[in-house]
C-alpha cells in the first residue's frame, strides 16, 4: 500500500470579486494557490515545484447553499448605519478559509494528485513552505495518508483516503491539523471526529475556531444535535474561542438542508442567546426553511428580529409574504409590501414575482396590474412566470377576458404558452363554468405533451359532470389512469364532482374497466363507493356492488354493513336499513352491533314483535350482550308498553356480573322499577347509585327524586333536594310538584310553602302545584289555608279543577261545614265545570 505524505500551504493574497448591481447576477471570483509535497516510490506522484492555480468561477447556485461552501454577505454599509443589503441572488458562494480567513475559490489540491505518472525516488519529507510569511521548521513530520483501492473513489471524484493516527505527530502546528480535518471532514466524517478528538488531547483546539466550525459541519450532517451544543459549550469554556455566525449558520444550514424548522429555530435563539449577531445568510437560510415549513410564528419572530438589526435579506422578505399567502393571511402580507418600501428595499425580480402573486392570491388585479408595469420600468422583463401568475388571477376572479389578453400580450413578447399556462387557463375556464373552453385548453395541454395536474382533472370532472358528459368523463378517467393517478384518488374526485352536480346515478355508466375492477378488488374503496350510494337513496346500486365485490374480509364485511345500516338510520331513512339488513349475508353468529340497530330501528318504526325476534335470536344463539344491548332491548320494551318484560331483562342482566350500566340506563332502570312497583328494587337500586357521586347531574336528581320519593324517609328526601339546590342544579316542575306531596304528606307545611313560592318565583308552577299543596292541607284540616290556596290560584290565572273541588268538597262534608259545601257545589255549576262519580 502506498503511503502518501503532504505537506499544504495556501496563498490567499490574490483575491478578487466582480459583482453586477441588478438581481439575479452571478459573482465570480478567484484566488491563487501554492502548494508543494511529495509521494513516496510505488507509483505516487512527487509534487515539488510551485504551481499557480488557474481562477476560478463560481457561480450563484438558485436556491441552494452547496455543502461544502458557507453563504456570506457580500454588501457594503448604507447611510453610515450597520445596514446591510442582500438576498438569495446576492450571496456569494465561499469555501471558508481554515487559516483564518475565507480563501474564495479555493480548489481541492487532493484532486491534483489523480492521473499523474511521474514519480521521484529517494526525496525526503522535510522542506519548508512559506505561508503569510510564517515558515513552518524544516524537522516537523509531516501526517502520514494511506490511498485506499479497495473503497475506490468518493461520489464526488475524490479518491480515499485513510490516516495513520500512530505516525501522527503531536509537534503539528494547528494550522496543519486544521487543513487535515478539512480535507478528513470532506471524505470520512468517522475519521474526521477521531482526529477532531486527536487535536483536542493534544491541546490544538485553543482558540481554534475553524477546527470547531469544521467539526460542527460533520455534526450537522449526522444530526448528533447534543454533540454539537457540547462543542460550543466547549468552545468557550475549554479552548477560549470567540462564537461568530459561522459556527450557527454551519448548524443552521444543516437544518434547512433536512427540513427541521424547530431545530432552525432554536439555534437561531441559542445564537442570540450567545449574543452572536446573525449575518443576511443566517436569516436567508431561516426564512427559507420557515416557508417551507409553514412556520408562520418562527418566520414573525425571526423576520423581526432581522428589520430591528437594520439587515436587509431580500428573501426573507419574499419568503414572509409567501407564508401569508398561502395562510390567506393577506392583511399580513401587505404590511410586509409595506416594510419593502419603508426599509428602502431594492427589489429583485424574486420579490416582484412574489408582490405579483400576493395580489393576485387576494383578486386585486388592479394592483397587481401596477406591480406588473413597476417591474418593467425597473428593468425587470416579465418572464413566462410573471405572465402565468397574472392568467392564474384573472382566473381565481373569473375574469376570463382580461386572462385571453395576457395570453396574448405572453405571444406578443415571444413567449410561448407552457404547461403552467394551459393548467391555469383550464382552472379559470373552469371556476367560470364555460366547458367548451376549458376543454379546449385541456386538449391542447395534452397535444403538446404536457400532463394535467389533479386540479385540472377534477375541475374537467365536474365540468364533465355538470353537463352531463358521460363518454368525455369516461376518456378524462383514463387520461387520470394513464398518467399514473391512483385509482382510489381517482374514485374520490369523480364521486365528489358527481355528488355536488347530484348526479350520482350516472356513476355505474362512468365507472367500467380497471376503474370498478379496483373498486371489486379493493375493500376501502368499494365501502366508499357503497357508502356514498347508500346516502343518496341508490339502495340498489350499492347492494349490486356488495354482491359483485372480488374481496374476502368477514370481520371488514359485517362493520362495512353496520356503517351502512347506520347511515339509513342517520338519515331517517329506515326502510333503507331494514332493506339492507334483509339483504346482508347470513353468519353463523349475529352480529352484536348490527341486531342492536336494528331493535333500535325496529323500535322507531313500532315493529316491536320484528324487534323482539331478534333479541331471541341473540338468546338462543349464545351471544352475550352488553351494556349497549341491555338499554336497547330494555327501550324497546319500554317503549311498546311491555314493562314486565322490561323488569325481566333487568334481572338477567343483573345475573350477568360484569355489566355496569351507565348513566342513561340507570336511568332507566329507575323509571321502570318506579312504575311496575318494585319498591324493594328502587330503593337498592337508588342506595347503590347514590355511592357514586360522579354519575349525578341534573337529570339524575330529578329522575331519582322523582321515583324514589314514595321508597324514601322524607328526610332523604329532603337531604337530597338540598343537595341538587346547592350544587346549582335546576329542579324541574315535576320535581318541585313531588317535594310538595312529601313536605305536605309529613305535615311540613312550612317546607312546602317554600318549596311552592321557590316554584312560583321560577315559573315552573302548575295546576298539580295548586292541586298538590290544596290536598295537603285539606286532608289536614287547615281549611283556612286549603281555601287561600285556591283563591290564589284563580287570582294567578288557574281555572280551579275538579280535583280541587272535590278535595273541597270531601273536607267541608267530613267536617259538616254544609253552607261551605253547598257553596262549594254552586261554584263547581257557574263555572260549567263536570261532576265526576
């Protein structure tokens, strides 16, 4: 194996830069380099003599900030302020000078070594080399690299190479281990950590920025987050290094080269944290990323700490207005067109680009018109981009004449329509509603061999459906299928166009060939297609399509039946759901869910002796309900009058441990027990509910109130109104009626008449209230009170009923008050009110 030893030096005093004024310009520049080494015997190269490099040129990259390259600005100071002006088009491309300062230009000497035959035998390793006027000592050993055949050559051309870390020598100055991490960190990250921890045993890393900013760029690339926050805080504590915007912007970029808008941003407030003053390439770099993730809040706190440091980064202006856009943020985005012209922004063709796109987002033609003529008179020529945003503004307003004349004015200028164009005049066409042009448009999008994009197939679609174009839906389908659409997208977009056109029993004549073979084939999308025939009333489409599907999934099959059986129920429309029901596939078992629904539906269409099968069909198979059964079959036969049956299931379900009724069915269980008389189960019942405090709201204080007053002490009773009062839960009239009967049942008068006024000054009072609180004091012989009650009850606008003239009536005979009880009688004949037996 060849051994291959370097010794580097790099000239940087030729340098220089040509930069035009306008946007969108290309920066070149170019340095000069010396460099001198040899190649020991077997075939290796002997450099020695002194090369001048050619310059070189290098070129803004759109968009893109090359990895081994640091974005920097390149602006000079305005009005004497810290103002700096650049953007994306003006940033120059660097490879960072590792002694110090940048090298622009600078070329992989490594490259040099590749294709060369000459070899010079018996030269030694020592020599001098002149850099900057510092001579390194002619008895330093040089780093010891090994060629590596067998790993061949890297993806970008150069060859591998390994170090040998037993032949490195702790006598190398800094400068030289910065120049082996340089080139360890472009062609093996491993290698470049170990000698990165080499340098810091060896004490190389003191004030050592660029060995920090080099291994902060093998760190970003691995993603080793915690590693890199490390080294920083080495960098201050241990090696004493002053923190400058390479070391973030290194981290930053590899954050905007992955994506990772939160990362980003919190090495952008860990550098302010550090009091590290951001460059215009920190907050390109950011705003970039920001708009790509939609990181609205980043991109606020980022964009304003870049205005408050008078740096002016022309992306990030465009970027900001662009996250607005797109967020409908429109407000927003204008204030930003403010900020261009209050911050004396230069604009670029980008950001005219961007102006004319956030107007014609908004429909402010008019506006966007002007921007479009500013962008001339200063010297920008609207390209086909400008022309295409215009045609798609006219299109989102529907103002379809002024977009044929910018398609005109496009062909005026030499430019011919692109795929771009045809798409947007087929969306404008279509947002019009005129099919005859969009389908024009789309047939000379497709004669020129551009592709469709799925917004220009679903307007075509509707259009299509619309107008009732079935042949032409059919040849857009297959236009969908032959560009690759998927065929679950596909069934989406035609359903939806053929639904809001309320065409939907056109769809078996659309959907044939693959199309409905994938429907058969694919379980997601025939229960799609079945769902949305069942909600539009097409019973028998989606029955046709359950009976032809080509998939076996039972457990899929009975859940797609029960959704379908649901949806019926939904809509009301039950005979749907019985129809279906009668038509699903047999098992061997009913379906738990399914019975239930339709007991349910049974139920409301008052077929109780339908839904009664069922429940014994559940029995005799074996099924065991559940919680959700129980109150099913309970309602049914609450609701046909059937409370016997009720309480039976009652008692089955309490010999089923494992059922614990929820809220509702306790309820329920109440009321019923209530009106078949079972005393000792009401009163259980309510003793077990009355542990568990999280089940008792409103309803269920009346609902207990109300069923278990006649089981209850009275003092219960009372316990419990207090507590629903005090817990500010509303009694309702009923409520108030039966706590009346108890107080006046127990000769708590008093407790009664506030009860009654509590229900007077609610408005819930009744009759039954006159009614209630008459009888009890009738049967307790306050007569005085007895016929108070009912003079109040006609001055409040009651008619006094029967039941309180016999309550009269029986008191005064029982008492042989005679002239009360014939007055009584007289009263009873003048207000025409019936007798009674």
């Amino acid at each position: 194996m060849a051994s291959l030893k370097l010794s580097v030096s790099l000239d940087n005093n030729s340098y220089e830069s040509n930069k035009q004024n306008f946007a969108y310009s290309s920066l070149k520049f170019a340095s000069k380099s010396l460099f001198s080494g040899y190649v020991s015997s077997n075939g290796g190269l002997i450099v020695k003599p002194i090369c001048k490099l050619k310059h070189i040129g290098i070129s803004r990259l759109k968009n893109k900030f090359p990895e081994s390259s640091e974005c920097r600005l390149d602006g000079n100071p305005v009005d004497n302020r810290k103002k700096y002006v650049a953007s994306d088009d003006n940033l120059i491309l660097e490879s960072p000078d590792f002694h110090g300062e940048f090298d622009k230009g600078r070329v992989n000497i490594w490259k040099k070594f590749r294709g060369t035959k000459t070899v010079r035998k018996n030269t030694r390793g020592g020599f001098n080399v002149q850099r900057n006027g510092n001579r390194y000592k002619r008895d330093e050993k040089s780093m010891v690299f090994y060629q590596n055949d067998a790993a061949g050559k890297l993806l970008d051309g150069t060859t591998t190479l390994d170090v040998d870390f037993d032949d490195v020598h702790h006598g190398l100055s800094s400068d030289r281990c910065n120049l082996i991490l340089e080139q360890l960190e472009k062609s093996n990250d491993i290698k470049a950590l170990r000698f990165f921890e080499w340098m810091k045993v060896n004490g190389k890393l003191k004030k050592n920025v660029t060995a920090y900013n080099l291994i902060l760029r093998v760190l970003g690339r691995k993603a080793d987050w915690d590693r890199a926050e490390v080294a920083i805080k080495e960098m201050l504590s241990d090696s004493r290094c002053e923190l400058n915007y390479q070391i973030f912007n290194t981290l930053i970029y590899a954050c905007y080269k992955s994506g990772l808008v939160d990362l980003g941003a919190r090495w952008f407030r860990a550098m302010l944290d550090y009091k590290v003053e951001p460059n215009v390439a920190t907050f390109g770099m950011l705003m970039s990323l920001y708009q790509k993730g939609w990181a609205v809040e980043e991109a606020e706190y980022t964009f304003s700490h870049m205005r408050n440091m008078n740096i002016i980064c022309q992306s990030a202006y465009s970027a900001m207005i662009t996250i607005y856009t797109r967020m409908g943020l429109y407000e927003k985005a204008e204030a930003i067109i403010g900020f261009l012209k209050e911050d004396e922004v230069v604009l670029n063709q980008e950001n005219w680009l961007v102006l004319l796109n956030a107007y014609c987002q908004q429909g402010k033609l008019s506006d966007a018109q002007l921007v479009l003529c500013a962008m001339k008179e200063a010297g920008f020529s609207p390209g086909i981009v400008a022309y295409n945003t215009m045609i798609t503004g006219y299109g989102r307003i529907s103002s379809m004449d002024q977009a044929e004349r910018i398609l005109h004015d496009l062909r005026e200028v030499g430019f011919e329509p692109d795929e771009t164009t045809y798409r947007s005049l087929i969306e404008g066409w279509g947002r019009a509603g005129n099919y005859k042009q969009a389908k024009h448009y789309y047939m000379e999008l497709k004669r020129l061999g551009f592709k469709p994009n799925s917004s220009n197939l679903y307007t075509l679609i509707r259009l299509q459906a619309k107008h009732d174009d079935g042949e032409g839906a059919t040849r857009t389908i297959d236009d969908m299928l032959m560009i690759g659409c998927q065929k679950s997208s596909i069934l989406g977009i035609v359903l939806q166009a053929y639904e809001k056109a309320n065409r939907l029993e056109k769809m078996p004549l659309i959907l044939e060939g693959p199309l409905y073979d994938h429907v058969l084939e694919n379980q997601t999308s025939c229960a799609i297609l079945a769902t949305a025939y069942v909600k539009n009333c097409l019973i028998d489409n989606a029955l046709t399509v359950l009976s032809e599907k080509q998939w076996q999934d039972p457990i899929f099959e009975d859940n797609l039946y029960h959704l379908l059986i649901c949806s019926c129920k939904d809509l009301g429309h039950l005979e749907n759901a019985t129809k279906i029901f009668t038509c699903m596939p047999k098992s061997a078992e009913p379906n738990l869910n399914i019975y239930c629904t339709m007991i349910d539906i049974y139920s409301k269409m008052s077929l109780f002796s339908e839904a009664e099968k069922l429940y014994t069909e559940m029995k005799t198979s074996g099924v065991k309900l559940d919680m959700i059964a129980y109150s099913v079959i309970i309602r049914m036969y609450v609701k046909a009058g059937l409370l016997k049956e009720a309480c039976l299931v009652l008692d089955t379900m309490d010999e089923q441990k494992n059922i614990v009724p929820d809220v509702y069915l306790l309820r329920d269980m109440l009321r019923i027990y209530q009106r078949c008389g079972r005393d000792d189960k009401l009163a259980d019942l309510y003793y077990k509910v009355l542990k568990n405090s999280e089940i008792w709201d409103e309803e269920m204080y009346n609902c207990a109130i109300n069923c278990c007053a006649p089981v209850l002490p009275v003092d219960e009773l009372s316990r419990l109104f207090d507590d629903m009062l005090q817990r500010g839960f509303a009694p309702n009239t009923i409520t108030f009626n039966v706590m009346i009967n108890a107080y006046g049942k127990s000769r708590l008068f008093e407790k009664a008449r506030k009860v009654f006024w509590m229900a007077k000054k609610r408005g819930l009072v009744d009759v039954i209230s006159y009614n209630t609180i008459i009888a009890a004091y009738g049967k307790n012989k306050y007569l005085r009170n007895m016929s108070a009650s009912v003079k109040q009850m006609q001055f409040d606008g009651f008619t006094v009923s029967l039941e309180a003239y016999n309550c009269m009536l029986d008191v005064y005979g029982k008492e042989g008050e005679m002239d009360k009880f014939r007055s009584v009688l007289q009263r009873m004949k003048n207000s025409n009110c019936s007798f009674d037996h």
